[in-house]
C-alpha cells in the first residue's frame, strides 16, 4: 500500500512550507481510504540564517525513503527540483489531511 508524507503543523490540515516543516506525518493508502501510521521528527531543511543546505534536503528524503509521495502546502523550486531529481514525488495541496488522503485514494494518484 502507499504511503505519504505530510506536513502538518495541527495534523488536521496540510498547512506547512516543507523547508520549515519539523515534523512529517505518514499515512498508508488502503482501499477503505487511509490509516495513519506515525509521527517522525524532522530537522527544518530551511534555515533563515543558514539558507538551504541539500544536506539537509537529503536527511527528510532519506527520513522519508519509504513513502511514495510527499504533501506540503508549499515548496520552492529549487527545493522541488532537488527532491523530483532524486525520485521523490512531491505535490503542494492544501486543507484538509482527510479529503486530500480520501481523494488521493479514491483516484490512486501514488
């Protein structure tokens, strides 16, 4: 079953920036909708003093190695082009996590 990240900052709405996300949430696709599986700590890839660092873009992709697709409410481009280019499917949704999870189940889009 597939399974995708999300970052959430109240676990009931997709409404973080990836680059400031300290946490992701991931939920298994089942053919009933979706089932959340855990909670996982994240360092923020973005730092205001520091910028973006793909060192830090590369601990959340391997933090996330085993979801099919990451959910943010926004990403920049140059993050975006660095996780599509290392196979990371990566989508800027926002509202609510159970009508996106159900949508994306009920039209397998991962």
């Amino acid at each position: 079953m597939p399974r995708i990240a999300i970052a959430t900052t109240n676990g009931r709405e997709i409404d973080e920036h990836f680059g400031h996300a300290k946490f992701f949430r991931v939920y298994e696709l089942t053919d009933e909708g979706y089932s959340n599986k855990e909670l996982r700590d994240a360092v923020a890839a973005c730092q205001h003093s520091l910028g973006h660092d793909t060192t830090r873009f590369d601990k959340i992709i391997e933090l996330l190695s085993d979801c099919d697709a990451v959910l943010v409410q926004k990403i920049g481009p140059g993050a975006a082009a660095y996780l599509i280019e290392k196979g990371v499917r990566v989508f800027e949704v926002s509202g609510s996590i159970d009508a996106v999870l159900n949508k994306f189940a009920q039209d397998k889009l991962v």
